[in-house]
C-alpha cells in the first residue's frame, strides 16, 4: 500500500511556542480523531515537530490512494474548525520500515 507524508501546517510559525486555550483544545480534538487511524494502523507515525523555522505537524499514513488520505484529513477538526490550518500531503514513493515500526511506541525530544 502507498505511503503519504502528511504535514499540518498551523496558523502561524510560533504556533507551538503560543497556541491559546481554544487552540489547545482544538488540538485535543485532532488528537482524538487521529487516535482510531493510529489504531487501525493507517496513521505510522504522528507528532509536532519542532522545525525552527516554524513547527508543523508530522503525520505518516498508509493508505490505497491520496483521495483515501484527503477524505479522512478533511474530516480532521482541525480543518473543519477552519482556524488557518492547512495539510500538505506528499506521496512517498518508496519507503523502507524498520523492525521498530511495527510496534506502538512514544519517544519525546525536547529541542
């Protein structure tokens, strides 16, 4: 099945240094409508990352087609809050897992 590289882009760069209360429930929401696709094993991978020319989110996603990852992203709350939220989202023409990827796991680096 394909691979797709999904980047949520936020409102602003210092999003993830500054986000409001209202900002940090509606990332709660995001979180909670990613976590049955995390189950299900679409979503591989998901995250912020601390880029520093602005964060952004990382979601990696397997799925039979782009039309399959669109639909579900436009059904995130983030989107449908339409707050300045954005996805960019890039095939991954071939992808090599690790043994470590098979298995759910958290890691948290601080920048």
């Amino acid at each position: 099945m394909p691979y797709y590289l999904c980047q949520l882009r936020p409102p602003r760069p210092s999003f993830l240094r500054d986000m409001t209360g209202a900002e940090r429930e509606l990332m709660l929401a995001h979180q909670a409508y990613m976590g049955p696709h995390v189950e299900s094993g679409m979503v591989i991978a998901l995250g912020p990352v601390a880029d520093p020319a602005g964060g952004w989110g990382l979601g990696l996603m397997e799925a039979n087609s782009l039309n399959e990852i669109k639909a579900v992203l436009a059904q995130d709350p983030v989107i449908l809050a339409d707050c300045g939220f954005r996805y960019e989202t890039h095939p991954i023409p071939q992808m090599i897992l690790g043994r470590g990827a098979a298995r759910a796991s958290t890691h948290s680096v601080t920048p």
